[in-house]
C-alpha cells in the first residue's frame, strides 16, 4: 500500500509541476512514506535476524546509503537531460517497478480497499 501511495505521490507531482502547493505536498507525502517504508522494513528485518539485529541493521544502512547515492548520481544525470519531470518518472518508475517485484513474489496484486 505504501509504494502506491508514493506512485500517487509523484504522479500529483508530475502532472501538477506547475504548482508550488503540488511539489510541496508531493514532497511531504512521498518522505513520509519513504519514512514509513523504512520502519516496515526494519521491522521485517529485525524479525528475521534472530538475535543478530546490530549486523543486520549495519547491512541496512549500508545499502541504503550506497543506493541514495547511487540514485542521486543517477537522477543528476537524468535532470541535465530530462528535467525535473524526467526525475520524477524515473523515481514513479522505480516504485512501480518495486511494487511489481514485491507483488509478483506475494504472487497477488491487492489494491487497498480489498
């Protein structure tokens, strides 16, 4: 459910680029489910690390750290290219695309509210 909230996030955002309030609540309302993402995973992988918390937690951060640099080396780029709206389908993309992977290994597609 989150990563669709955050689809509807970017989606406000690129089709209302015009608008301050847009990119401001678009802005709000895809940090807190980033925010929210991270607590899930947490919870998910310290579940899971039976009794190794610290080194999974280590692990976490690390590869959090090298992806959000990755990923603003890569939207640079995209930027200098494309503009902002090229950065925000690449990060809708993104999403989509770790939406798909998730649900494919859930093997079902659940749409709130069902």
């Amino acid at each position: 459910v989150i990563m669709l909230l955050d689809l509807l996030s970017f989606a406000i955002m690129i089709f209302l680029t015009h608008y301050f309030w847009a990119a401001i609540s678009g802005a709000l309302f895809i940090d807190a489910f980033i925010q929210l993402s991270h607590i899930n995973n947490q919870r998910k992988l310290y579940q899971a690390s039976n009794g190794d918390e610290a080194r999974a937690a280590s692990c976490y951060m690390t590869a959090f750290v090298i992806g959000g640099a990755s990923g603003g080396a890569i939207s640079s780029h995209i930027y200098t290219l494309f503009g902002w709206s090229g950065v925000l389908i690449l990060c809708a993309m993104i999403c989509l695309l770790s939406f798909l992977l998730k649900s494919q290994k859930e093997n079902t597609i659940t749409l709130p509210g069902e």
